[in-house]
C-alpha cells in the first residue's frame, strides 16, 4: 500500500490531541482512520526479532520489519500534537466542556458503526465478549485509585505509564481518564508543559513497557479471535460513552496526595435538568450540532478507509474466516 506520510501525521496529530483529554482515546482515532490494526502489529515487531531483521538486511531491512515508512510519520504527529494541539484541546475542555464532550460523544459513539462494519459477522456467542468489554470499561476507572497505594513514586510513574499507554491502544478506553482516576493527569500534563525530564522519563518507561507486553496480547487475540476482539472493543466503545456525556453531574470523588479531584461517580442528567441545576445554558443546539459533527467525521474516515485499505489484513482475514 502506497504510504501518505501527511495523513499519518495528521491522524498521530488527532490520536495526540485525543489521549490528552479524559474521556477520549488516540485507539479510536486509529480505529476511524482504518489503521488500528496495522498499529498493533506494528508495535509488536519491536522487539528480538528485529535484531535478527537488522543482521538479515541491514538497516534498510530492519526500517522494512519495523514498518517505519508507517510508524514514524504517525509518531511525529503524536509528539507534536501533545506539545502543541493537546493543549488547545485541554483549553477546550476547560472553557467548553459541553461543546467539547458533545464532539467527541458523537465521535465515539459513531466509531460503534465503524466495529460493526468491520467485515465480521455477528454470532450469538459475541455477546459474552461484547458484555465483558461493557463491564471492564465500566469497572476500570474505580479501580485506578489502587494505584496510589504502590508506595514508590517512581514505581506508581511506572506502572500508570504501563496502564495509560495499554488503555490508549484500546478504543473507547481513555488513558487520560484512567490517569485522572489514578491522581496522575494533572502531574503528568504538568511534566509535559514544564518539561520535568524526570517525569516524563519514569511515565515513558512504563509506557513502553505496556506497549511491548500489550500490543502481543492485542496482535495475537486479533490474529487468533479477531471476531470476538472486536465484539470485546465495540464493548470497550459503548461503556466508554457515559464518561462524554455533556449533562452529567459529579456525585463522588476522593482527593488526590495533591489535592486533585479524582472523579468516581456521576449523576446523568437531561439537558433541561442540567440547566436548571446549574443555573447555566445547557447549550443544546451547539451541542447536537457537534455531535452531529463528530459522528459525520468518523462515518467519512471511515469511508475513505475502506476505499483504501482491505478491511482486514491477511494475517487477520484467515482467523476471521476461521471464527
């Protein structure tokens, strides 16, 4: 497949801009564009193998094993994003988080039609998976606080890193949220805007350890159920989608060793509930027009996708047939 590095760059750019904010996930961004499952296989080539790829053919078979005419263009979207775009996603969801929440709920939860579109033919037995994905996405978040109770800063860097990174690669998982969860979001961004090297190291640690051991277990149960993965991830979607519901009230929460706020319940609300609990416009017209808009993007992407990807990739298309 012929490579366009500028529409790699531009999704890294929307999967950067995405995991920056909670709730959100740079997997769905890969899912829309048609991309995700190249990515995970991708990641999983580094490792063992590529030592013996770099003896084989040198440099120029070692960039071929590693896919780096698709990875890098991707990579430099991610990293410019989260040092320039990311924040003005951050700004959005501080000055409009309805509008905000609107867009990406209608990106999300259209991204549901892009698993179910996957080439896959649904069977009844794709309900367990489908249901564990619903319960996961819901259980997770509660469980992030556990994560403080490591002890070791650098350790709990460490291993939000691991958790964080696994979660992006997942659609409708939010690392961001997750972070938030844990008490972390507000460190980690803070490391990234202030360029805490120290920071940055220990939580990039963790994430590449998550990818390594994460993007094997995602490759091979796409390589083996690829079927029942994408029930588990169209799970994963829909259990993700109360958290980007703009009415919502937040009914429970615990404080962070630095005061922050880590969110643990919410009340969801109507729109005109909303506003006259808070005394403020629930800004519905913006807001369904945003959603409308996400959702419109996701179905286009989606579409062009398809004109220029197969579906499904060869090591994939023989499990498909197999399910």
């Amino acid at each position: 497949m012929k490579r366009q590095p500028v529409r790699l760059l531009l999704t890294g750019a929307g999967m950067g801009a995405a995991d920056a904010v909670p709730g959100v996930s740079g997997g769905t961004i890969a899912f829309i564009s048609g991309i995700y499952e190249e990515l995970i296989l991708t990641i999983k080539q580094f490792g063992p193998s590529a030592i013996g790829a770099w003896r084989r053919g040198g440099l120029g078979g070692l960039s071929q094993h590693l896919n780096l005419a698709f990875l890098v263009p991707l990579l430099v979207g991610i990293v410019i994003s989260v040092f320039s775009v990311a924040h003005l996603a951050l700004w959005l969801m501080e000055a409009h988080p309805l509008l905000l929440d609107g867009f990406f709920f209608g990106l999300v939860a259209a991204s549901a039609f892009v698993v179910s579109d996957s080439g896959t033919r649904f069977k009844l037995r794709y309900l367990f998976p489908l249901g564990v994905g619903l319960l996961l996405a819901q259980w997770l978040p509660g469980l992030m606080p556990l994560v403080s109770t490591l002890g070791n800063e650098s350790l709990i860097l460490i291993v939000a890193g691991s958790i964080a990174i696994s979660a992006m690669l997942l659609p409708g998982v939010s690392g961001s949220f997750l972070l938030l969860t844990m008490g972390l979001y507000g460190t980690v961004m803070e490391a990234v805007r202030g360029f805490d090297w120290v920071t940055i190291l220990l939580f990039g640690g963790g994430c590449l350890i998550g990818l390594a051991l994460f993007s094997r277990v995602l490759s091979w149960l796409l390589r083996r159920h690829r079927g029942s993965t994408l029930q588990l991830l169209l799970g994963f979607i829909m259990g993700s989608l109360p958290v980007l519901w703009p009415w919502r009230e937040l009914v429970r929460y615990q404080l962070g060793s630095d005061g922050e706020m880590i969110p643990l319940d919410y009340r969801y609300l109507m729109p005109g509930d909303y506003a006259q609990l808070t005394g403020e416009s629930a800004q519905l017209i913006g807001v369904i027009a945003l959603m409308t808009f996400g959702a419109l993007v996701v179905v286009l992407l989606h579409r062009r996708a398809l004109g220029r990807t197969p579906p499904t990739s060869p090591q994939t298309a023989s499990a498909a047939e197999k399910e």
